[in-house]
C-alpha cells in the first residue's frame, strides 16, 4: 500500500468546509477536519465524509500545527465572513493572524500545497460596469469593510509567502456562496430560512454574483493538483436580483413570497441603528451599511481563468437556490433538533 495522503480542511463546519469534505470524500480522499470544541454539535452532519476530526482554533498555532502532522493538502477555509462596518478583534486574530499561523504550519510540516481561500471582495473597482479579473497583489486601502480588508491582508500574507518561503499555495475567490451544506446562517442565509419559513415581510433591492457551494468545492479540490503557485482564481457564478432568489426559495418551500421590496436608500438610513442592535444583542447581521453598498456595487466577475484550467462552469442561481431550501428543511431541521434536545 502507498503512502496515506491527508487532506486537511479548516473551517470545516462552514458551508464551504463542509461541502468541500463532501466533495474529497466523494473523489477517495482522506479528510482530515480541524474544528473547535465549540462546534462539536455539528460533528453529525460531517462524520459520513470526515475519516479524522482534530481539535484546535485558528488563532492557536500551537493546535494548528499538530493538526497539520502528516498532512499533504490544506485548504483553509476557516474566517470570520462579516457585514460589520468595524474591524473587530476577532476578525484580525482569524482573517490576519489565523493565516499566518496555518502558513507557518504548512511550511513546518512540508505541505505538499494549501489552498487558501480568500475573496472577490478583494478585488477593487472604479465603476459598475467594468469585468473584473484576478490581480497580482491585493490593496487593503483600496478596499471597503473590515472582511475585505482583512482578506485582502491575509491573501498578501500567503502571496508573500510563496515568493519568499517557498510555501507551494494557490488561491480561490468565490463570489456571493449559496446553495445547500449551511449549518451557521450567513446573514443571506438567515433571509433564506425566514423565506421558507414564510417570516420574511420584505426584500431589499439590489444585485451581486452568486455562486453554488457544490462548484466551489469542486474547483478547490480541483486546485490542490493544478493552478501555479502564487496564483489566484475567480469563482463566481451569475449575478442575480434579491427578488429573484426570494422568489426561487419561497417556490422551493411552498410559500408567498414577500411582495414589499425596501429601496436601498431607505433601508440604509435604519441600517445604521440594526447593526448596533445586532452586535449588542448577538443576532445574526442581516442587513448593515456595508451589505447594502455592496448589492450596488459592481459585481461582473469574471471565472474565465478557472474554466480555462479545470472546466469550470457553475450552475444556475434557482437550482442552488432549491438546494438550499431543501437542506434547511429535509437535513438540517431534522437532524439539529434531536441534537439540540439531547445537548440540552
């Protein structure tokens, strides 16, 4: 028998995390998942793809490199994805320390490649209508929002490393991710189970470039063994309207979909006192300053650099809408509340 190659995810009870442990175990590989403790309930949905889960945090480079013992591929996946105006100390020890402390890993334990995960919204633009494409080197001054700032830092962090250390590692830039495989609300997310839950009494106006989990899982996978060291690659999918999606995921769950759409303007000026009431009572971002810039600011990304190296092509927006509906209510609803009881 030949050596065991270990593939290692962090960040591995994410959306993408998750579906990315799907999708090694479904091509044969030995998936290794670095969790916390605190996200030991989640280990049930994991356990039929993960062979191995270890224990750590991000933050903790000690936890970090004995994760990475005898690991060949890391995909690092664990971050802090904010809406929030301000930059916390949380998303700097995740999004900036967190990424030195996996390179230094990866470089003590000889990782044959990581692949990082970063983001579009990384990416500067001057206007809306411009295609925007991969860039050698990211700009965090040029950049809105402590999530994009922080990537953008953390992704310069793994460049450098490439050109300075030797560190073999490629990185990916999804766009707006939807589609099944979600444990933990992203605040689009959260929309989408009020949706199917026939809660949601409005929508807000506006447009981004969405993409499925399943295509991202598939394309990371995919870099572990192509793509050149120190690159970078877009993964978008389509860019669709707010109310469309709305309306994909009522169909999908049998429900009316919310007729009243909020204007961005209006919905900006109460965004201000939402966030703050979020924040200080530990609910879930649904909509912040910052989210509303972003559903009018430009979004034509670009997948070509992927679809030339691997043959990329994502799905469509309603089909990974569906999909989403149908984890929420046939998987996740099942399975989290027996969980929740037995915990409790």
């Amino acid at each position: 028998m030949g050596e065991k190659i270990i593939h290692l995810v962090t960040g591995a009870t994410g959306r993408t995390g998750f579906a990315l442990c799907a999708e090694l175990s479904k091509r044969g590989a030995f998936v290794r998942a670095l969790i916390r403790p605190q996200s030991e309930r989640y280990k049930p949905f994991l356990e039929p793809y993960v062979n191995e889960f270890v224990y750590g945090d991000i933050r903790d480079a000690a936890s970090v490199n004995a994760a990475f013992s005898d690991v060949s591929y890391v995909y690092h996946l664990a971050a802090i994805v904010s809406i929030a105006s301000k930059m916390t100390a949380e998303i700097h020890d995740v999004n900036i320390n967190g990424v030195k402390n996996v390179i230094n890993a990866c470089i003590k334990n000889n990782v044959k490649r990581l692949v990082h995960t970063g983001t579009v919204h990384t990416l500067p633009f001057h206007d809306t209508v411009s295609t925007l494409r991969e860039i050698p080197r990211f700009d965090e001054h040029k950049v809105d929002g402590p999530y994009a700032v922080s990537k953008s830092i953390g992704s310069n962090l793994v460049l450098d490393a490439v050109s300075e250390r030797g560190l073999n590692a490629v990185i990916a830039m999804p766009s707006g991710i939807i589609g099944g495989f979600e444990l933990k609300p992203s605040n689009f997310g959260q929309m989408v189970r009020d949706v199917a839950e026939g809660k949601l009494p409005c929508y807000l106006k506006g447009r981004y470039d969405f993409v499925d989990v399943q295509d991202v899982a598939s394309a990371l996978a995919d870099l572990a063994d192509k793509g050149a060291a120190g690159e970078s690659y877009i993964l978008s999918g389509h860019i669709a309207y707010v109310k469309e999606l709305i309306e994909y995921a009522a169909q999908a769950a049998g429900k009316k979909a919310p007729s009243l759409c909020m204007p961005l303007p209006l919905v900006k000026i109460f965004s201000y006192p939402a966030e703050w009431f979020c924040l200080l009572f530990k609910r879930t971002l649904m909509f912040t300053p910052y989210a509303i810039k972003v559903l009018g600011d430009n979004c034509n990304f670009s997948h070509e650099k992927i679809a030339a190296l691997t043959g990329y092509a994502p799905r469509s927006v309603e089909e990974s809408i569906k999909e989403q509906v149908d984890f929420y209510m046939n998987v996740y609803k099942p399975l989290i509340r027996p969980l929740s009881a037995a915990k409790g």
